[in-house]
C-alpha cells in the first residue's frame, strides 16, 4: 500500500501552464490546437475542470488555482497559484478570463483580490459565472444574497416578435 501511494505521488504532475492534473508537462486540454486559446477560465480545484467539462458548453483553457483565500485556515494569495495565471496572461493571446469560484465568502474574496490583479491588463475582459437563483428552484426558498445575485445579474430575454 504504501508503494502504491509513493509511485501514486511520483506519477503525479501537474500542467505547467494550467495547474490541471497531467501526465505530462502539458495537460490534453491545453496542448489541442482546437481549444479556444484566447479564453481560461479559472477554478478553485480540478474538480471543478470536470464538471465543466461535462457540460459540453466551453471550449476555452483553464487555470487551476488549488483552493481560494482562506485566512482562517492560513491560506492567502501566495499559497495560490496566481502569478502562474498572470504570466501565461502576460505572454498575450488571452482576450477573456471567466473567474469560475465559488459564492463562498472565502471565494468571494478570492474573485475580488483576482479581479483586483486582473485589472493590470487594461484590454483583458474579466468576467465571472452567472450567480442566483438555480433551474428549478424556487424563489421563496433563495436566500437574501442569492436572490441580490440573480437580481444583479439578471439578463435580457430575446424579443420573439423581432426574431431574436
């Protein structure tokens, strides 16, 4: 068991340019070419690459930061990996970032320090997952913040009569 575990440590890398886990210096989504190159979204743990990816609905790249800003569990920007993300946005080519983190108070925290370094990058579009009210959930039983999400972020719905 305890070969198992030390060979399981050993085999285990992660992307140079993503943080995702690989078996390889580059991870599968971020060597194909025919990814979407000029947009990462960012999340909290390869968990979340997954889930995502399940969706079928985004054909960016990634960027894995290993966890969010916790300062109660001693775990503050440095102990992320940002600057990884700040020097594969620097080399260009990135036109969007979508900040994928939880509604946590700790993620929270981490999406306003990110959008607060992201800001260096005056022609980068930073944006961030819809939040509110979830398909097939009921408005009675929404908190206070969810529904201020939803309300916030609330879309246009297209206009049938003008064919959109």
């Amino acid at each position: 068991m305890t070969s198992a575990i030390s060979d399981f440590r050993e085999q285990i890398k992660y992307c140079q340019r993503c943080n995702n886990l690989s078996d390889t210096d580059l991870c599968p989504i971020c060597s194909n070419p025919d990814r979407d190159h000029s947009t990462i979204c960012v999340v909290e743990q390869v968990g979340d690459v997954l889930s995502i990816e399940n969706t079928r609905q985004y054909n960016g790249l990634y960027h894995v930061l290993g966890g969010v800003i916790s300062p109660m569990q001693g775990i503050g920007p440095s102990d992320l990996k940002i600057d990884l993300l700040l020097d594969n946005i620097a080399r260009g080519g990135v036109k969007e970032v979508i900040l994928a983190i939880s509604t946590t108070v700790e993620g929270e925290t981490t999406l306003f320090y990110l959008t607060r370094r992201l800001a260096k990058f005056p022609d980068l579009k930073v944006t961030s997952i819809a939040r509110g009210i979830g398909f097939g959930d009921e408005i009675e039983y929404a908190d206070e913040l969810t529904i201020a999400h939803a309300i916030h972020n609330r879309v246009k719905i297209a206009d049938p009569s003008l064919g959109e």
